[in-house]
C-alpha cells in the first residue's frame, strides 16, 4: 500500500478516490474520522489520505490525479452557477450539481 493523496477536506479525498476506483485501482481511505465536519480547524494535525491497495498501480494513480488537479486549477476560475433541478449553487469547476447530480446544462 502506498500513499497517493492528502487533503484537509474529506470530500477532496472522496472525490479522487472515486476517480480512482473508475479506473479500476482499488484504494483506501485513512484518517478519514478525524477532522471537524463543521468547517472549523481539523482537531488533529492528522488530514485524510487516500492509498492504492496495490504498489503497482502507483505511476498510473498519480498520473491520473496530476491530470485531474491541473484541470481544476485550470477550471477555478468559472463562475458559479445554479442547479437547475435543485438550485443549488455549484462552483464553477463541476460540470454537475454536487448536491442532486444533475448535469450543468449550457
């Protein structure tokens, strides 16, 4: 097992795992119980990480999370906008509703 990623926010780390698993590498996620949900300073130095279950596997994971953390620096500038199923407000650099899944349209 080797470490791949870390992350103050746990939904960071969820994310890339999903991405991850897509591609058919098996992971793992530690420390994932240890930071505050309410938005607040973690209460430990220790942040979630996410692992590949196989050595193997490790070129292949960070060559997909540098692709993908290139393209959301890349994308942070959009704008904003709001869900048309639920009105959520999503930001910029999700192409669907974080909240219903729905797709951005336009």
């Amino acid at each position: 097992m080797r470490k791949v990623f870390e992350h103050p926010a746990f939904h960071e780390v969820g994310h890339c795992e999903s991405i991850l698993n897509s591609h058919g590498i098996a992971t793992t996620i530690r420390n994932q119980d240890v930071s505050s949900l309410s938005g607040e300073v973690p209460f430990a130095t220790a942040f979630p990480e996410l692992w590949i279950l196989d050595d193997n596997t490790f070129d292949e994971a960070v060559g997909l999370l540098r692709d993908y953390h290139d393209s959301a620096r890349r994308d942070a500038t959009r704008p904003d906008w709001k869900c048309s199923q639920c009105g959520e407000s999503v930001p910029g650099s999700f192409d669907s509703c974080w909240h219903c899944g729905r797709e951005k349209v336009g």
